[in-house]
C-alpha cells in the first residue's frame, strides 16, 4: 500500500503541501482586477479546443466585458481624484476664513464693548412678541433681556449695544444668546442670527465638508453660513431709530 507522508511538521513542505497553501491563500481574495481578467482571458483562448474554438460573439462578450472593467477602474480613480481637488479647495476657502466673521445661528453673540452688535430673528408667520436674552457664558446669568412687541411676518432686525440691564458695559467677548417667539399665546423657541469670528478650520469626514469653529466654542459647518462680513455690524440711524422703537429694554 502507497503511502503519502506529509513534512508539514518538520517546517519543510511538499509541492503539493505548497500548492494548497497558495490555493487558501489566493482563495481569500476572491476579486479580479483587469490584470487578472486578461490572465485568463489569454490562457482561455490558448487552451481552447481547436474542434470547438470559442465563438466571436462569445469573445467580443468577453472584451466587453473587460472594456467595461477598465471602464469602471479609470472613472473611479477619476472621480477619488476629484474628491481630493474639491477637498483641498474647500480647505484652502475656510482657510481664507480665519479671523473673519459668518453670520448664523450659532447661539453665541460676540460684543467689543463698543459697536452695536447685529441680531436677527426670522419670524416667517409674524410674531406677537420676540424675547432675546444674553447670558453670561461661564456662569449662564441672565445680562440683558430685549423684547420686541407685534411684528409682521419678515425678518426682525435688532442690536445690542454690549451692556447689561443696569446700563454697566461687559467685557468684551463672546456670550450666550437665546430667543422665544410668541405665535396664538404659544411661546416657541427660535434661533437668533449674530455675527461669530472664525477661530480655526477643520474638515469633517463624516459629513464630507468644512466645519468653521467660532469664537465661544461653537462648531458651524460651513454649509450653514448666511453671510460673511464683520464682527459687529455697524448700525444705520434708520436702523437704530426702528430698534428703538420696536424695541424695551427690561431689566431682570
């Protein structure tokens, strides 16, 4: 009787030892790049039986097929190659950024103590009363509430001069600002619009797109900005004598 005896635990392989080795091993990675299509295409019509060779319409199938592949590899590298061109472009526009400022709701307002800083509510339905407050970002205390009576649907434009409800200027920096409406006697929150100074960038991977991180702490991705001007938007007369009157100040 033929016996087969196998080296394996010696640390020395067969041929054939070897061979399915490399058979597990190529099995694992079951895809086949246009290299390997061609491989096989090659050797299928070397070995083709000369009594039954392979039929045109099967072999035009076949180079379709690897047309199509090649195809397919080429617009995918294309299309990474233009992913990274958008990135770096998005970057390099954020990059510009820093140091300006983006008008959106980010729930910060910022004030140098000195010019009147913008604030918008978007009332699409009209109001019967807005209520603003800023707050203190450390502590969460309430510094100055301003309240705004009927308004018509429309943007609500209004200012804060930097000062808490006793008149005393705060520090210069950046603070918490928060907003309700009142609609049918129902009091909803909504999202003031200030004016943020861009800190840094950061691209978000997740989202595919550039993230503005703002004075204060906020994170803004850039897709949410409305408008890109200075830090605190300087107030017409027009605007300042519609502020106050549209306006009270209610110290709390």
């Amino acid at each position: 009787m033929e016996t087969t005896v196998s080296l394996a635990s010696t640390g020395i392989l067969t041929q054939r030892d070897y061979d399915e080795q490399q058979l597990v091993k190529n099995g694992k990675d079951d895809s086949l790049d246009r290299n390997a299509f061609l491989t096989l295409l090659t050797t299928q019509l070397q070995n083709q039986n000369p009594l039954d060779p392979m039929k045109n319409e099967e072999f035009v199938a076949q180079l379709a097929q690897f047309s199509q592949l090649e195809g397919i590899t080429n617009m995918s590298t294309s299309l990474s190659d233009v992913a990274d061109v958008i990135r770096s472009d998005r970057i390099m526009t954020g990059a510009n950024l820093v140091g300006k400022s983006v008008f959106a709701a980010t729930g910060r307002i910022d004030t140098d103590g000195q010019t009147p800083s913008a604030i918008e509510v978007d009332l699409p339905f009209g109001a019967e009363q807005v209520d603003v407050g800023i707050y203190d970002a450390t502590s969460g205390a309430l510094l100055r509430s301003i309240v705004a009576g009927p308004q018509s649907s429309g943007v609500l434009e209004m200012t804060w001069d930097g000062r808490r409800a006793d008149g005393t200027v705060v520090p210069p920096g950046s603070y918490i600002i928060r907003g309700t409406k009142t609609v049918g006697g129902n009091a909803t929150a909504v999202e003031p619009f200030t004016y943020a100074t861009v800190k840094t960038v950061s691209w978000d991977s997740q989202a595919a797109d550039l993230s503005l991180n703002l004075s204060g702490g906020a994170v803004l991705p850039l897709a949410n900005v409305t408008r890109i001007g200075q830090a605190s938007a300087p107030v017409t007369t027009a605007q300042a004598e519609s502020a106050s009157t549209q306006t009270a100040q209610i110290e709390e």
